[in-house]
C-alpha cells in the first residue's frame, strides 16, 4: 500500500487496488444462454449428446422417385431459357445490324438496353419475398417473350431502345427468382446436386445457342430469331407453371417431403418436431 503523500512531493497518492475483471467472452455466454439449431435438433431428435450427421445422397437419386419429376422439370426449364436470357444478349447488335443500323449505332442502342440489367435486379430485392416465386417466373418470362417480339419486330429507334430496356428488367427479375427457386427445389442432401446439374445443362444449351440463332439471324431475319426466343420462353413458362411446385413461405422441410409442391400452407403442415425426427441420423444407430 502506497503512502497518500510522498515525502517531498506536494501531489497526493491515493492507492487504488488492482482490480482483475474476468474475461467473459460474448459469443460464448450466447451459446451457453441459446441453444441454436444443434439444440433444437438434438431436442426434436432426442436430446441425444451425438454428432448429428448429413448422408450426401448419390447422383442416381435425381432420376428415381420422388425427385425424378422435379430434376426433369428443371432441367427442361434450364435449356430453354439459355435461349432467352443469353440470346438476346448475344445476339442484339447483331440484330440491330441487320435492322439497317451501323455498328456504332447498334452498340449505343444495346448499351441503352442493357442499363435493364441492374434495375431489375434491384427491383428484385423488394419483390422476390412478397410474390411467389413460381408465379414471378412465369410472368416476368411471359413479359420477356412479348419485349422480345416487339423489339424484333420494331424498326423506330426509341421504340427499340424502350422495348430493349423493358426486356433486360425483365428477363433479370426473371433470372434471380428462378436462381432462388432452383435452390428450393431438393432437400439439403440434393439440393447442390439438383440444382448444378440442371445448370449445367442449361450451360450446354447456351453452347448451342449461337448454332441455332446464327443461321435463323441470316436466312431469315431478327423477326425469326426473336420468334424462335418467344417459343422457347413459352415452354420454359409452361414447364414452370405446369410442373413447378409453389414454394414462397414454406419450409423447406415441407417442400422436401412433399412432392406434389402445390397444397396450401397450413397450421397442418407445419414442420413439428416429430417430422424433423426423421431428417437426423445419428453416427451411432445404438444413440
């Protein structure tokens, strides 16, 4: 303990102890006041201390029932918007080209239309969790297949520059619910499996996009091309709409253990715990 006054000094010293403040950690004391979704697990399993473990399942499960439906739906639905998503991209200064217009004039009109881009995916943001997937799939497509015909079919400069930038809103409102509802789809075990095959194909079929569009473009003109897109927007709408399962405010676990997709949400329905029972394995089969 220190004198309150040094000899020769006019300054008071006080003591003050030393005082030790256990380290708390705040991640730690969360974990030890909430359970989380382990707890909750394990509560729904069981209360049982083991590891809960995630069999990947292999990739022939795609093609048997339930899932079968669903990766075929999705993979039709993946090569036929290839071609109106990454068409008209590709293949509007072209387009325009053989409308009559230069080089400089067609790209200043497809940059002009391609500023739809990150507006549409701005909209997105707000509209994605308030409108059913499935149904603003079908919609924004079935606008993207009549911007498509009226771009092909129009010869004014601002009506094309409009009707270009009307098609890239909607075909990127178009393009992020249905990167959101591919991954609804399968259950965690499929979901990455599902999903990157269906892409995949879709992939192969921007591949042979330019074999089938090219060729139209020079025998027959932009008014074939963006009729050919228009047909295959169509299909993709039908496939979605015909075979698609709703998917906006339901579980996944609901979506996963159901195949038919459609049934209202109900009180019913409801993931309870008894069901989630079913989705935990335990390493240990004696647990």
């Amino acid at each position: 303990m220190l004198p309150r006054r040094l000899p020769g000094s006019r300054t008071r010293c006080r003591a003050q102890p030393h005082r030790v403040r256990p380290e708390r950690s705040s991640t730690s004391s969360r974990r030890a006041r909430s359970p989380g979704r382990c707890g909750h697990l394990r509560s729904a399993c069981g209360a049982s201390a083991a590891p809960l473990t995630c069999t990947k399942a292999p990739l022939h499960t795609l093609v048997q029932a339930p899932w079968r439906t669903r990766t075929a739906m999705l993979a039709v639905f993946q090569v036929l918007q290839a071609f109106g998503y990454y068409g008209f991209g590709t293949l509007a200064p072209l387009v325009l080209a053989g409308k009559g217009y230069d080089i400089v004039q067609s790209l200043t009109f497809s940059a002009l239309s391609f500023v739809g881009y990150p507006i549409g995916s701005l909209l997105s943001v707000p509209i994605l969790e308030r409108v059913e997937r499935k149904t603003l799939i079908t919609l924004s497509g079935l606008a993207m297949r009549g911007f498509g015909l009226g771009f092909g079919y129009a010869h004014s400069t601002a009506l094309i520059v409009a009707l270009g930038f009307c098609y890239t809103l909607a075909s990127n409102l178009f393009s992020n619910a249905y990167h959101v509802y591919q991954g609804e789809l399968f259950p965690t075990r499929l979901r990455a499996t599902g999903a990157g095959t269906a892409y995949s194909l879709g992939r192969l079929g921007s591949a042979a996009m330019p074999y089938v569009l090219l060729p139209l473009l020079v025998g027959h003109g932009a008014d074939a091309v963006f009729a050919f897109i228009a047909c295959a927007m169509a299909g993709a709408v039908l496939d979605i709409g015909l075979l698609g399962p709703r998917t906006t405010g339901r579980s996944l676990d609901e979506l996963a253990d159901s195949t038919s997709g459609d049934a209202p949400v109900t009180a019913a329905t409801a993931v309870s715990p008894a069901r989630a029972s079913t989705a935990c394995h335990h390493p240990n089969p004696g647990a």
